[in-house]
C-alpha cells in the first residue's frame, strides 16, 4: 500500500509526510468474514490498520469492470491449510474456495462484486452497524494460502484537528505536532480534496509565520521495490 495519511511538523521545522504505525505486531482475525474450514490463521504474516485504504475491482472481466479504492479498518490475513502429513493441502481447488465465500456471503446478505480465476474473488457484507465490510479473496492452491484482504468500510475519524494557532503553540511546546487527513491516490502523487483543509491550516501557518524553516519529506510504507518507493515519495513531496 502506498497511501499517506499524517503530516507531522517538528520544531525545527521539518513537515514530514507518512505513514504510521505500520502493521501492528498482533493481529487478530475478522469477526465476520471467516476463513476456509479447518485453515490455520498465521497471525505472524498477517497485518491490520485502523485506518487504510485498497484498490478492489468491481465488475465483469476481463472488460466490463473498474477499480474502485475503499477506505476503513484494513487488514491483510493469511490462512494455511494442511494435510495430515503437515504438507501443503493441495486437494482442496480454488473453484471450490471461491464457492464457499461467496455462498457464504449470500447467505449473509453479501454480493459478489468480481470474480477471476486468475486474481481472485471481491465480495461484500453488511455488517450490523450500517456498513459494508469488503472481502477480496486470493488463492496459492499449491502453497495451500489463502489471503483475505478486508476492509470495514468507514469515513477517516479525525483524532486530531489543529487550527494555525494550534500548530504554533504544540510546536513551541511540544517541538512537533501531528495532523492527520493528508490524503494521495492510492500508489499516486495525487492529493485528494479532503486534505485541502489541512493543508489550508499549513499555509495559514507559514503566512503567519514567515521566519519559519521547513523540510520537506515524502514517505511510504515498506511495500513494493525500495527505488520505485523512494521516487514515489520524492514526487509526493
């Protein structure tokens, strides 16, 4: 994923853009969407987000379809099954996986987004609280892998809403100060309209406060090639 979400403005005026914490060290599975039967959750390899984003495709392939990005609680879990000889369960095909979730889905009010043989399937459920809660399911039949990227859909809740004057004060205190709502396209230099506040309250600032020295760094997270990665964040910045 390479999406960005804080600025951070330290007192010796650096303005720092990125992304963290990165996955946290434990996971736990998905109250909702469950895994294959009798597959193990490798909760080591798994990964979780209060807050992420995911390209997911909606549609008919190869042709009739589009991406679409949703936002919300991410996470990525990997689930293995295992013959009795503790080798790889390669019996089970992915055409009998894929039917599993998506009666499953079904049977809980879901739909069926997109399915391709080659990369996956995308479907959804309503959950309890009003949202949707999206699934994409990927397959490795002959590592016996099953990967559920899932979000729980839901709009960005700002823990931290600092005006101009706000940033001056926690920076003359506090030497540096997090804003968060900075938004790019996923895996893009593109911002999103929903930063134009915040970035907005930074101008503010700077007109304010001409005297200040500020660096400017753009950064991703640990996916994808390190060089592809560091123009990534050049262009950002």
């Amino acid at each position: 994923m390479r999406a960005t979400k804080v600025f951070l403005l330290t007192a010796a005026a650096i303005l720092f853009v990125g992304i963290w914490p990165a996955f946290a060290q434990e996971v736990t599975e998905h109250p909702l969407i469950r895994p294959y039967p009798g597959a193990t959750f490798d909760s080591g390899r798994s990964g979780y987000r209060s807050f992420g984003e995911y390209d997911l495709w909606v549609g008919v392939p190869p042709r009739n379809y589009e991406t679409l990005t949703v936002q919300g609680e991410f996470r990525r879990l990997y689930y293995f099954l295992y013959a009795q000889d503790g080798r790889p369960n390669r019996d089970v095909s992915q055409l009998e996986y894929f039917e599993n979730f998506k009666s499953a889905a079904l049977q809980n009010g879901g739909d069926v987004m997109w399915e391709d043989r080659h990369h996956g399937l995308v479907f959804t459920v309503p959950r309890e609280d009003g949202g949707t809660t999206w699934c994409h399911v990927q397959k490795a039949v002959s590592a016996g892998r099953t990967t559920l990227t899932i979000i729980d859909e839901k709009l960005l809740e700002t823990t931290l809403a600092f005006g101009p004057d706000q940033m001056k004060a926690a920076l003359d205190a506090d030497g540096r100060v997090a804003l968060y709502g900075i938004l790019f396209d996923y895996d893009k230099a593109t911002l999103q309209q929903a930063s134009r506040k915040q970035l907005q309250d930074v101008l503010t600032l700077l007109h304010g406060f001409p005297d200040l020295r500020l660096e400017i760094q753009g950064h991703t997270d640990s996916d994808g090639a390190a060089a592809y990665n560091l123009q990534l964040s050049e262009r950002r910045a």
